[in-house]
C-alpha cells in the first residue's frame, strides 16, 4: 500500500512528462551538435597524436557521447525548479497533511521524466549512428559493466537528492536560479561533462575524486568507458559515492525540516 | 528621430535597469558570479587540453585563450545589451504584452530591443577582455592602436551578428507562439565560435563558416591581433553583419504584420 502511491505518482511523472516530449527532443538533438562541437575540437588536439593521457580519439570521443546518453537518463534537469515552485506557490502544503513522503513523491516523478528524456534522447542518438558507430570504443571486461549498474543508480540518486537540497534552499530565498546555475557551472566542470577528469593534472585529479561532482557523472561513464582501470578503484568509487549519497539525503532531510520550521501555510 | 533622442530613450532605459538591479544587489553578485564561473569552465577546457597537446589546428595555448576570450567578449556584450530584451520580446509576443512596445513614442524594434541593460554581463566583458591583452602580451604581441580600434569595430560586427541572429530566430514566435528551444539552440550554436577556423572542414566549415558566420565573429578579430589586418576578412565580417542584420530586421518586420493582439 505505501509503495502504492509513489507507483501512482511514477505513472502521474510518465504522462505529465510526455507531454513535453517535444522540448525533450529538441534537447536531444541539439545536443547533437554539442557533440559535432566534441568531435571537432577533440579531433584537431589530436592531430599528429595517436593517444591524449592514455587514450585514442575514438576513447575520447565515446567518452563523450556516453556523457551524452547519462545525461539524459540519470542527470536532474528541472528538479530543483519544480520543488521551488511548489514551495514557494504554496503546493507543499498539502504534502503536508497527507501521509506521504515528499522526497519520495519527487523522486518517483524524477525517476518516471528520466525514463521519458532517456527513451526521447535515444531517438536522434539512434539517427546518428551510423556516424558515431566508427567512434565506439567501449571495453571488454565485464567487471565495469557490473559496478556501472550500482554507479549509475547512486548517480541518479546523487543527481536527484542535490537537485531536491537547491529547490528546498527557496524556504530561505525567494530566487533560487543564480544557486541553481552557479551549482551546474561547478558540477559541469567537475562532473567531467567539459573534459574527462583523468586529463587534470594528478593532485587535482585525486582532489575531485573526493567530491560529489565526480560521481555525479564522470564515475558511471568513466567504469563505462574503460577509464577506471582495475576493479579495486571500483569498489573504492563505489563506496565514496555510495558516502555522498548518505550524506546528501542527510542534508536533503535536514534542510526539509529546518525549512518546515520557517514555512507559512497560507490559504483555506 | 534624431539620433539624440534614441540616446536619451537609451539612458532612460540603462538608468532604470542600473537602479533595478542595485535594488537586488545580492542577485546582481550572484549572477555576476555565474558568469565568471561559465567564463572559467571555457578557459579551465582549454588549459586542460594544453596540459596534452601543443597545438590545436595549429593554433597555440595563448592564441587560444585569446579566441576564446573574444569569444566571451562578444557574447558578455550580446548579454548585457540585448539578451534579456529579445527573450522578454517572446513571452511578450505570447502573451500579448507586446501591446506595449507598440504604443511607445518610438521605432517598435528599437524599444523591443533596448529597453533593459544586464549589468552582470557589462561586469565580465572587462574580465573577457582582459584575457585577451593577457593572451596577446604572453604572445608577445603588440597591437598598433590602428590594430586594437580595427578590432573594437570587429567585436561590435561580431555583436550585430550576434544580435541578428538571435532576432532572427526569435521573430519565429510571431509564427510559432514559442520560442523555447531558441536559447538552447544559441548556446550549442556559440561553442563553434570558440574553434579555431583551420579546425572545420568539409560541411562543417560551409554551415559555421559561410553560412552562420560563428566562427568568423572571433577568428578575425583575433587574427587581426595575432597577424595584423587583412582587409578582405574585415570585409567579409562587415558584410556579414549587414547582411545578417537585414535578415533580422525584415524577418522582425514581417512577424510584426503577423501580430495579433493577445490582451484584452
């Protein structure tokens, strides 16, 4: 019965976002010429070079377009907004005297608009195949595809909870954009979205190993992609992220209550 | 109207948005800070990509930091003079709201286009320019006055461009009651004015190069500072922005005939 009403609010999430499909998919394929933007500036730094740090055009570049593809499926887009706004419109109250748990009603809805964004961003990624196809190169070993899995449910999850914790700062501020935007600045650099982290120089590398950014999304494509070399550095990730997970949900639920304390219902 | 009076109505404008924005000084620092910290993700790419390689299409670590800071100078400018305007003139156009400009004592496209100054994007055009006198003395160049003033006039081609193009798809609201996707669209399109020209080739150069002319906004400014002026690129950019304002004017006109008032 309890898991019920998020099964419910998951398939509210599903049609409430078809029915932006097309802004999806505009998304989708310009993020396509993002790509074509990769393709060209990699593909100039490594003229006259077979490899970058280790890795050949074709690692790069499907570095790139797996980036790409998570992006779609794991990252928040609109999360925080939306938890904003029904805050600062006053939507919240009537979580507030139902017996449901708010994060979990958002993150139902978070996990149904990514199922939709994934599944829309697939179909020009699909159309343009046929060009990518000569670039991928993805490894062997089975190993990084299991504890993909695990990286890339905790990414969503990390995602989504940092997402909920910027949404949840409008119990203090009426305008959370310039946070919001000022938080994707950092999480693209050091999320490995502008370039793969492993080209830092190695102290910087090993410090924003330590960081949340770095499982955000640079973890998950990175055991994708080959670019976590040994099953111990693994399972070492898979525990850091697993440590800001905890973490995050613990500041999440500690913001949600403090905010609370400040917050006025208003309205009959 | 005499020119006097669009810099009258212009100040106008520019006073109450300086006033505005010192109203909401917290967000104003904030703002600024976000561009500064977008400003650092496009150069931090560029260092990192130096730490592995010496050239990009041979183009060197310092020629491309002034590329780049070219690049954010034209488009701190675009920020802070027209941004806010053209996209307020799409929820505008959709709401009906446009009704205002209309009825304003002055050319409808003028006041569309100038009503609001961004001072977070004037702020970090200093700093975008600062990168390139930086770039330029580690090059150990040494631009003429003639050079610097020749691409002053390049940058203000390079922010009628800018500002064409963004009218031009923003007029497409006239038609398509929306203009989402536009701003996107704008900053996918802005990254390939931070290539270097040499890197394009086959269609890539024809659609970047010749057709949407990205790519020329910032390469011949920034060549003119590395190689000195080549008249026929000046004339190509000068060319481009006529012909790209024209573009955007009569598109802006024709959505113009188009609109119907929304408002009661």
């Amino acid at each position: 019965m309890s898991l019920a009403k998020y099964r419910h609010a998951f398939v509210l999430g599903l049609q409430g976002n078809l029915v932006y499909r097309w802004n999806f998919a505009v998304r989708a394929s310009l993020s396509l010429l993002h790509l074509a933007y990769v393709f060209i500036l990699w593909g100039a730094a490594f003229t006259g070079q077979e490899t970058l740090a280790g890795f050949n055009l074709s690692q790069t570049l499907t570095y790139f377009i797996t980036i790409l593809v998570l992006q779609f499926f794991i990252s928040a887009m609109n999360e925080d907004y939306e938890v904003s706004e029904e805050i600062r419109n006053g939507l919240i109250n009537q979580f507030l005297l139902k017996p449901i748990h708010y994060f979990s009603y958002r993150f139902s809805i978070f996990v149904a608009a990514r199922l939709v964004s994934g599944s829309l961003a697939l179909i020009p990624l699909l159309l343009a195949l046929p060009l990518l196809w000569p670039h991928l190169e993805y490894p062997t070993d089975t190993w990084t595809y299991v504890a993909a899995v695990p990286a890339l449910i905790l990414s969503a999850f990390l995602q989504f909870t940092l997402a909920y914790c910027f949404g949840l700062l409008t119990f203090w501020f009426l305008e959370i954009q310039s946070f919001i935007i000022l938080s994707l600045a950092v999480e693209t650099m050091l999320g490995g979205q502008v370039f793969p982290l492993d080209l830092l120089p190695a102290p910087l590398y090993e410090l924003s190993s330590y960081l949340p950014y770095y499982y955000q999304m640079y973890f998950p494509a990175a055991l994708l992609t080959g670019r976590i070399a040994t099953p111990e550095a693994a399972i070492q990730g898979l525990g850091i992220q697993l440590f800001w997970v905890l973490a995050l949900y613990g500041v999440a639920q500690f913001l949600w209550l403090r905010g609370l304390r400040r917050h006025t219902a208003v309205g009959g | 109207m005499r020119a006097a009076q669009y810099v009258r109505i212009w100040l106008a404008g520019a006073r109450y948005s300086i006033v505005r924005t010192m109203m909401f000084r917290g967000d104003f620092i904030m703002w600024s800070l976000v561009e500064f910290f977008w400003m650092g993700v496009n150069l931090g790419l560029i260092g990192v990509i130096y730490q592995h390689t010496e050239s990009i299409a041979g183009w060197g670590p310092w020629d491309m930091a002034m590329l780049v800071g070219t690049s954010l100078l034209v488009q701190r400018l675009l920020m802070g003079f027209f941004w806010t305007n053209l996209f307020e003139m799409g929820r505008n156009v959709r709401t009906g709201t446009f009704d205002f400009f209309l009825a304003q004592p002055g050319p409808v496209l003028f006041m569309v286009s100038t009503r609001k100054i961004d001072l977070d994007g004037f702020l970090n055009a200093p700093i975008a320019l600062g990168v390139v006198i930086y770039a330029a003395d580690q090059l150990g160049l040494t631009p003429t006055p003639l050079q610097w003033v020749t691409y002053a006039g390049m940058i203000l081609c390079g922010l009628a461009i800018h500002y064409a193009t963004l009218l031009f798809f923003i007029s497409l609201v006239f038609w398509i009651q929306s203009a989402k996707g536009v701003e996107g669209g704008y900053f996918a399109l802005n990254e390939f004015s931070r290539l270097p020209r040499e890197a394009l080739r086959g269609i890539a150069s024809i659609v970047f190069v010749y057709a949407l002319p990205l790519v020329v906004v910032t390469n011949v400014p920034a060549q003119t500072l590395r190689h000195g002026l080549e008249p026929r690129h000046g004339l190509w950019l000068a060319g481009a922005a006529a012909l790209w304002l024209a573009l955007a004017v009569l598109m802006f006109h024709r959505g113009l005939r188009r609109y119907t008032s929304a408002s009661s």
